[in-house]
C-alpha cells in the first residue's frame, strides 16, 4: 500500500469507560425496540435452565509471554507512572448497527485481547515495576436480563470470555471494566498517562490527572516499540503473506468473471480468502483496472476490467492476531504484457529490485526509497519524458522532477498496521539504521495520468506499482511474499497456468 495518509482517530462518547450501570441493574428491552417491556413470567424463566459453560483449564495465548516482554520493557520506561491503554468501543455505522470492531494496535500489542470496551492498566508499584492487569467486561448477566435484552447481549452477539478465563488465557489479573473509571479517578495522586483517540469517555473521566503532551509521549513509544518484531510477530507476518498469495491466485483464476462484471469482483474474491483464512483484509484492497491504476489510493473498485489493460492490485490479509501483509502485483488482464506495458513495467521492476537490496542491517532506512527513485529518474530520462540534455540524474533527483510520475514513498514499516510505527520517533525510524527483525515493504511505481500532456499520448493512463513485504536479517533480507512471481514474464507464465 503507498505511503501513509494518517486520518484522525475516531472515539466513541460512549465509551465503556465511563459505563455506570450496576450488575443488577434489570435491562428493559432490546435497543432496536423489539421488545419495550416484559412479563414477570418471562424473566423468571430467563434466569433458570441453563447449564454452566465456564472454560476450565485454559493454555495461555501463544502471544502471552512476548506480551508480558513487551509490557516490561513499557514499565521501564514509564516508572513511578499510571499507564492505561484502552482497546477502543464500538462505533455505530447506521442506527442500531455498529462496524466490526478491530481493537487498538497498542492494546493488541501488549495484550494479545481484541475485545472492545477492554483497558490494560498498569499500576506503579512501591518497589519498583508495575502491576498490570486488564479491566474487561464480564459474561452478560443473566440475572438481570442484560444477555437477552441488551443489543450486546451475549445471546444476540455471541459468548465472551468470563474474567476468569481471560485471566487463564492472557497470563494478567482481570477486573470489571464497568468499574474502571470510578478506580482509576479515585487515586488522583498517581502520575497518569493513556493513549488517547480510542475511548472518549475514560479520557473525559481521566482529564484531570492526564495531559496532551505527556500522552503523547507514551504514544510515540509504544509506536517505537513495534519497529523489531519478535519471532511470534514474524511468524505472522509470514502467514499474512501466504494467505495474501493465495488471495492474488484466487484473483487471477477470476479474472474472466471481473472482466464480465467489474473491479468489485475483484475485491469481493480477495476479501473471501481474507475471511477464510484470517481476520478481515489489513486495509480497503485497491483493485484498479486501466487508468485507475494511476489513482494512489483507488478504493471505490467500481470501474470495468478490460483485456488489454493493467490490473493493479494492492491488498493484504490480516490474521486472526491482527498482523496484515501489504502486497501489489501490476497484472496484464489478458495474460500478456503489450511492449509499452511491459517497457514500464520492467522499469518498475528495476527499480524495485535495487530498492530490496539496498534492506539490510546497518543500512539506513531511507536507502531502499533513494535507490529506487534513482533507477526510475534513469528510465525517465532514458526516454525522453525529462530531457536529457538539460538534467543528469543528480540533478533530477535533487530537484526532485522524477516525483511528478513516481508520486509516493517507496516503503514503510509494517506490523499491527500496514502503515505501522507510523508515530515513533524520526531517529529510531525514518532516520535510523536497519536492524534484523524490522519488516517493511519495498514498493516502487509509475503512474501517467490520463490528462498528462507532458508524456506521449500512449503513456497516458498506465499505472504500475510492485510491492512486496521484505523482513532485515542477519545478513540481508528476506522476501515474505516472494510466492507471487515479479518478473514480466515470470509473470505472464504465472498467469497462463491459472487462467489457461
């Protein structure tokens, strides 16, 4: 996926945090109105009959431990301080319907729990450390109605773990965290920080004793925290990566129906191999056919799919741990690349490949961007598009007139978020060296708007990107998506095997 375009965090003004409804309080009905009252009888009967299904003997999360790593290495840097981490509430997408809910990626990271309304809390110790456990919410009740009356209701969304099993499966003490805010805002006297954007209402009940610079600092360190992935981490993203080459095959076996249909066939096929082999996609899949290639971040997917064209195909799966790969592959519809296409697209590649050698530990983070632009600014000029007469390649990319077709950053980290550590600070990532276990992608492109009057007219139109999602090692890199074939005609083979 090109380079970050960070939209502001949405809250919710209904946050858990604040939420001051007692356990016995009696629910009155369903909040679509299905039901406004109920009789006597019928309560009565929805307390009793129902057999007890507390998970026992729970094996920890294979996440835990790397959790409990990384909440160490947050209670050093903090010490002698309150810190709160809220996964985030559902937020409604129309009435009575809420989107899906995807829990905040610093909450995820030091927890490995994905459930809404949750806070980890990390509590300053007298003798040093911290004592962390997480506030969440406990099985509906069934004594007062809440699990067959309430919207949320594990009869109408499903069961949730009890306290006590989420204590077995995340290695931390649980509390309730429809008592959060009144025991957090009842010691005003500890040193509080919490990441903002995800949970107005604890926010609002933590405004006194928090502050916008100190909670930023806390943010930008956690952010910094996810730049080197441990080996669990790793391992995801390479189960990412195989289940989004799985998603570009299943694609390019559907090619035929997206050409009789439209680009949504196309993200509709990639988002069913999401669903089955992981979460959801990691973000919105740009499936741009012909010109829409040349639109960054085409995510309408509505446009038709002709033989002739390029498809450019940017998206990623997220697993079940919420770790999202970031792939593109710039496809011939018809299988085979005309000379312009393929003239282009072997540029592009090119300048991909010197972009991935230039990953490696010791190098800096920037090296794999100045590669690349330097070997598309030698194929602009080779052509003719910048003159060669008046510039050289120094000069064209001090000035930087390759970006008019080159247009975005060549990479950025990836992790919990495909734009991911995207709040650290510049000196441990933009201007920092490479270290093994960083992951980030390398993903040069060319892009001729249809309205370009400074390229032949045939350029115009043809968008090309190549994409893939390459780990620092030892001694070098490693491509965690070289299962799809890059090369033009590696390519074209590629696709005469599924389509032919």
């Amino acid at each position: 996926m090109t380079e970050d375009r960070t939209p502001a965090a949405a809250d919710n003004p209904e946050g858990a945090g604040t939420e001051e409804t007692e356990a016995d309080q009696p629910v009155k009905g369903r909040k679509n109105g299905l039901y406004s009252e109920v009789s006597d009888e019928l309560a009565a009967s929805m307390k009793s009959g129902w057999a007890d299904t507390e998970l026992r003997g729970l094996e920890p999360i294979p996440q835990a431990s790397y959790a409990a790593a990384r909440r160490a290495a947050l209670s050093a840097q903090f010490p002698g301080e309150r810190i709160v981490v809220p996964a985030g509430n559902l937020r409604t997408r129309s009435n009575d319907t809420e989107y899906s809910f995807r829990a905040a990626s610093e909450y995820v990271h030091l927890t490995g729990d994905q459930t809404e309304d949750a806070v980890l809390v990390l509590e300053p110790l007298p003798e040093g450390g911290h004592l962390a456990s997480c506030y969440l919410l406990p099985r509906s009740n069934r004594e007062n109605g809440e699990f067959w009356l309430d919207g949320q209701g594990e009869l109408w969304v499903g069961r949730r773990n009890s306290l006590a099993e989420a204590e077995q499966l995340l290695g931390l003490p649980t509390r309730d965290v429809r008592k959060a805010a009144e025991e957090l805002k009842a010691d005003a006297a500890t040193p509080t920080r919490i990441v903002r954007g995800y949970d107005a209402g604890l926010e609002g009940a933590l405004a006194e004793i928090t502050t916008e610079d100190r909670d930023d600092e806390l943010k930008v360190f956690l952010s910094g925290l996810r730049l080197v992935k441990d080996d669990w981490e790793i391992g995801e993203l390479r189960a990412a990566c195989t289940a989004t080459v799985n998603g570009f095959t299943d694609v390019v076996r559907e090619l035929g129906q997206a050409v009789a249909t439209s680009e949504r066939w196309i993200e509709g096929t990639f988002w069913r191999r999401a669903r089955v082999e992981g979460n959801d996609i990691g973000y919105g899949s740009i499936c741009a056919a012909g010109p829409h290639a040349t639109t960054l971040h085409w995510v309408r997917n509505d446009g038709d799919v002709r033989p002739g064209e390029l498809l450019l195909l940017d998206a990623g799966v997220e697993t079940h741990t919420l770790y999202t790969a970031d792939v593109t592959r710039t496809l011939p519809i018809n299988g085979t690349f005309n000379p312009l296409q393929r003239k282009i697209y072997d540029a592009v590649y090119a300048a991909q490949e010197a972009g991935i050698a230039a990953v490696k530990p010791g190098g800096q983070f920037r090296d794999f961007h100045d590669a690349s632009q330097r070997v598309l600014a030698e194929h602009l000029l080779a052509w003719g598009l910048l003159d060669p007469q008046t510039y050289d390649v120094e000069k064209v990319l001090e000035l930087g007139l390759q970006r008019r077709w080159t247009l975005h950053g060549t990479g950025h980290m990836l992790g919990l978020d495909v734009h991911d550590c995207a709040h650290s600070r510049r000196e441990v990532h933009a201007d920092a060296e490479l270290v093994p276990g960083m992951v980030l992608t390398v993903e040069p492109g060319l892009y001729f708007q249809q309205d370009d009057l400074t390229v032949p007219e045939e350029y115009r139109g043809i968008g090309v990107r190549i994409e893939d999602d390459i780990l620092v090692t030892a001694d070098g890199n490693e491509n965690l998506s070289a299962g799809l074939p890059r090369r033009s005609d590696e390519v074209e083979a590629w696709m005469a095997g599924l389509t032919g």
